[in-house]
C-alpha cells in the first residue's frame, strides 16, 4: 500500500497491490500525477488492473482515463454517481485483484 499526494488540490490517491503476482489498483487518480503514477508502477513491476474512484471529483480532474488509456486498466465508480466507467460498483461489489 502507498499513499500518495497531490499538492494542488490535496488529493490522496492509494496504490495497493499483490506483490507475489504484481497485479495492482490505484484508487482517486490525479491526471497531473498520471507520470509520477505510471513511473512507479513500472519501477515496482506492477500491472494495474483498476483505476477506481472513490466518488465524482469537483476538485480535480481524475487520471482514471489516462491511466486507462496508457495501461489497458479498467475503470471503476460507483453507480450512483452517474459517471461513466467500465465498472458501476454497488454495496457489497468487490475488484479482485491478485490474492485480494
């Protein structure tokens, strides 16, 4: 688990991942880290299966899509927030990703 900061709008984004089979989700990307994001997935071997976010960001843009765009990931938010994404997670949804 790493979590991560971006200055500008105070966003926490979280990396969380199996290290014994490398898969990976980032949780409330932030698209002027998507480098910072990208640069440490790869010096740490990871393959991010999920870029997901936690609700509909005012604040900031969210670097879901450029992850998405750049890894193959999919994305994810909940249903109720009328967003688009591959994934629309309801109460008691889980994204399996390695062991977890």
């Amino acid at each position: 688990l790493s979590q991560l900061f971006e200055a500008s709008s105070c966003t926490y984004t979280y990396l969380l991942a199996d290290l014994g089979t490398k898969d990976a989700i980032i949780i409330d990307p932030v698209l002027e880290t998507v480098p910072r994001d990208l640069r440490l997935l790869r010096e740490l071997g990871l393959t991010l299966r999920y870029a997901a976010n936690t609700h509909c960001h005012a604040d900031h843009v969210t670097g879901t899509g450029a992850l998405r765009r750049s890894l193959g990931c999919l994305s994810a938010i909940s249903w109720a927030s009328g967003a688009s994404a591959d994934i629309h997670l309801r109460e008691g949804d889980q994204l399996r990703f390695g062991a977890f």
